[in-house]
C-alpha cells in the first residue's frame, strides 16, 4: 500500500519508466555483443552482433528522452556512464553472465516474448514519442523473438547434449523471471494516465508462450510459482552487474572531460 512518504509526481514517474525500459535494453546488449567473435557459427555471430546494436540502439532513444523529460539538461551518456550500480533500475535477467549458447538463448527467448506484448501495448500508450519508439522498435523485437524461440526449438529437440544445456538454462533463469512483471507506485500513476500498460494484461499471453514454445521443444516447464528473485527495480542487483559496467564505464569515467565527437 502506497503512504504519504511514497508520492512521486508525474514527471519523476516518467524519468523512472524509461530508465527502466532504457537499463534493460542497455545491459541485455551489452551481454549479447560479448558474443561477438564467439558465435558457434558465422551467421550466429552476425545475428547476436546486430541484436546487441538493437538494444543499445532502443537504449539510447530511451535515454534520450528520459534525460528530456527530467529536465536537468543531462546527456544520455551521463545516465549510461555516470550512475553507479545502485542507481541501475535493470532486471537481473539481464546482468546475468553470457553462459554458454543455450543459456543467452532462453534468457533471450523469455525477455523477447516479454518485449513483444510489452511493446505491442506502449504502441496504444498517450505519449505519442514513447508509443512512437515502441512502434519503430517492435518490429526488431518480433524479429529477437522469432530467432530465440527457433533456437529454443532446435536445441530442445535436438540432441541430448543441446537438450540438456538449454533444459538447465532455463531452470537455472527461471527464478529471475517474475521481477519483468513486477509493478509499484510508478506504473500505478502512469497506468492512472495512460502513460504506461499494465503489465499484468499480458502476463496470462506471456506464460502460454512460454509453456507452448517448451512443450513444442520437448523440454520441462519450471514451475511459475517457485520462489522468484526481486529488488532490481529498487537498485537492488546481482554481483555480476558492477562489473560488467566497471568494465563498460571505465574509459569514459576516466577521461571525463575528453570530446567524444
């Protein structure tokens, strides 16, 4: 139940939404292009790399507007380089180490059958530059999630090494799935404003995607009603998500004062 102490306006609502939608994006594409060069084929290689440029590309629309909207004349770059791991508001899904093949597949396929009703949905919202990014943006979204579920499909089915790996990825994952529906006090008022969607409008279509892309592959579905992991969306993370940006912030953060142009 929301108090007193909880309020937030608009405007910061808002700020808050996109970074979430922003963090997201901006991590899950950095853990695919750490495939680049690693592809168990050439064709995967490609596909993982132009992904990953996908998601940094939706990341800094995002950022973009969300630095216009909280409106302390602050670049986009400042709000990827310059915030410590706590001020991240990105799902732990997303920060997980790469894994192997099978592991960026099932993270891949449940976050891209997440996006897809997502988006589908923010298209409707009434703010028209965010509705206008999802409806640009869903378009390679359908493509990340056909490309997952076909390797889904393909490594569920196909030999008993492939259908092992891909079987412990997702029981590995599966704990960290229920913070993507997870809503407070900042859907509530954009929801309220029609600003945002309410993500439990979809989370029914969500899980019998999930259940029938499994079953198809001939692999276990997890139990949706296990234990599930949770914080993210208050800065609460894993310890795999400081490095990976002591990793991506480190030049800029040392050379702060450089022109990048």
């Amino acid at each position: 139940m929301s108090t007193a102490a909880d309020s937030i306006t608009t405007q910061e609502a808002r700020y808050e939404y996109l970074l979430r939608l922003a963090d997201d994006r901006l991590i899950l594409g950095h853990r695919l292009s750490e495939w680049c060069g690693h592809g168990p084929i050439l064709e995967e290689d490609i596909a993982l790399a132009n992904m990953a440029l996908d998601y940094i590309g939706h990341a800094a629309s995002l950022y973009e507007y969300a630095a216009e909207i909280e409106g302390k004349e602050r670049h986009r770059d400042d709000l990827v380089y310059f915030r410590n791991d706590v001020e991240f508001k990105n799902l732990k899904l997303v920060e997980l180490p790469r894994g192997d093949f099978g592991f960026t597949m099932a993270r891949q396929f449940l976050f891209s059958a997440f996006s897809y009703f997502l988006y589908e949905q923010l298209c409707e919202v009434e703010d028209e530059q965010l509705g206008g990014m999802a409806q640009k943006h869903w378009k390679e979204i359908k493509y990340h999630l056909r490309h997952s579920r076909e390797w889904v499909l393909r490594l569920g089915d196909g030999t008993k090494e492939s259908h092992r790996r891909i079987q412990d990825a997702f029981n590995e994952i599966w704990t960290y799935t229920g913070e993507m529906f997870y809503q407070d006090l900042v859907d509530e008022l954009l929801q309220d404003e029609k600003l945002a969607t309410d993500l439990n409008n979809f989370k029914a279509d969500w899980e019998e995607l999930v259940t029938s892309t499994l079953e198809e592959a001939t692999l276990e579905v997890p139990d949706f009603d296990q234990f599930m992991a949770e914080g993210s969306r208050k800065g609460l993370h894993t310890e795999h998500l400081g490095h990976l940006l002591a990793e991506m912030q480190h030049l800029r953060r040392s050379y702060p004062d450089a022109d990048w142009q």
